[in-house]
C-alpha cells in the first residue's frame, strides 16, 4: 500500500489528460489550486525558501499531485497537508540544473525581490518574522508554518513522525525563540508581545 511520502516526478508528457478522470475531479484539483497555492509558498517562505524557489517548488508540488490526483483524492487524509509534503520535498531536493551551484560576481547581483503571492506587500515586520522564522531548527519551523497553516498539532506530529506532544513543546521552544529575537526588551522582562 502506498503511503502519504511517495511521491514521483512526472514529466510534463506524462501528466494525465482531465478529460479522462472527468470535470469534477478537474473542479476538486483547480479548487485545492484556487485555495491552496498562495498558502503553500507562504509555507515554503516560512520554511526558509527564497521567494523565487518557494514559487517553483508550489508549482512543481502542484503537477505531481495533479498527475497523481485521483490517488490523492481517494486516499489521502488531507491533500492540503500532503501538498506541502510534497512542495518540501520539491524545495529541498529540486531537480536537474536547480541542483547546481551557480557563481554571481557581486558586479552581476541583482537585489533580491521583494513580491509575494497575490501581489501583496510584505512589511517589514513580516520580513523580520520570516528572517527569526529561518533560525529555528528544520522541525521547529515546519511545525510554525505548518500551525500558521491551520493545522493541529496531530496533524503536524504525523506530517513529521512526532508525538502530538513533542509538536507542541517544539512549538513552545520555537515560540519563545521567536519572541526573544522579535522583541528582545520584552524578552529580558520577562512580558509577552502586546
């Protein structure tokens, strides 16, 4: 039986037609698309990924789960969680030339971009948070984003194959780390964030 973590690459030419598997499963996907994508690169952002990867991995992510939809539909538990399985998985192990190291002079670099899903302006606040967010540890962050995302603390334990207690002391951990980087003042009196 197949678990949640298998997941193929497909290329484009193997992607099944939507006709074949009907109009309403094409509706159930584009809906999770509608829904989903701007969440899952926020994820990936919190996860530590640079806008542009964030943006490939959800795209990626979104074609192997299409090419695999209807064992998606079917069978697992929420496709919303095993979408930003797969677009982890995607980010962390990107295939082909994204694999390799490319060398800029800094005469060449250009200043990295500042754009967000559906053409929102970050803050600099939410910058700051992104930036705090990246010095967790790999599990603390994905359980911050994962809990911004909605999801409960099972969920998160089964996403990373932890107890539904261990999730919530990393949560803790990661939230007065958080607070000690953001508010440093407030920190060292002992007072919570207004």
């Amino acid at each position: 039986m197949a678990t949640d973590d298998q997941h193929l690459p497909l290329p484009m030419e193997h992607l099944p037609d939507p006709a074949e598997d009907g109009i309403a499963a094409r509706g159930d996907f584009l809906d999770l698309y509608d829904r989903e994508y701007h969440l899952v690169v926020r994820f990936l952002l919190c996860c530590g990924a640079p806008q542009a990867e964030a943006e490939d991995a959800t795209q990626e992510a979104f074609l192997e789960v299409w090419a695999r939809w209807g064992w998606v539909r079917d069978t697992v538990r929420s496709p919303s969680l095993y979408l930003r399985k797969v677009a982890h998985h995607k980010y962390l192990r990107p295939p082909g030339p994204r694999r390799r190291l490319f060398l800029v002079t800094m005469g060449e670099r250009e200043p990295p971009e500042r754009s967000v899903p559906d053409h929102a302006v970050l803050t600099d606040e939410s910058l700051d948070v992104l930036a705090a967010l990246r010095e967790l540890d790999a599990n603390s962050m994905i359980a911050m984003a994962l809990r911004v995302d909605g999801f409960t603390a099972v969920e998160i334990a089964d996403h990373l194959g932890l107890s539904a207690q261990q999730v919530r002391d990393l949560q803790k951990k990661a939230r007065k780390a958080l607070r000690a980087r953001l508010y440093p003042a407030r920190a060292k009196e002992g007072g919570a964030p207004q």
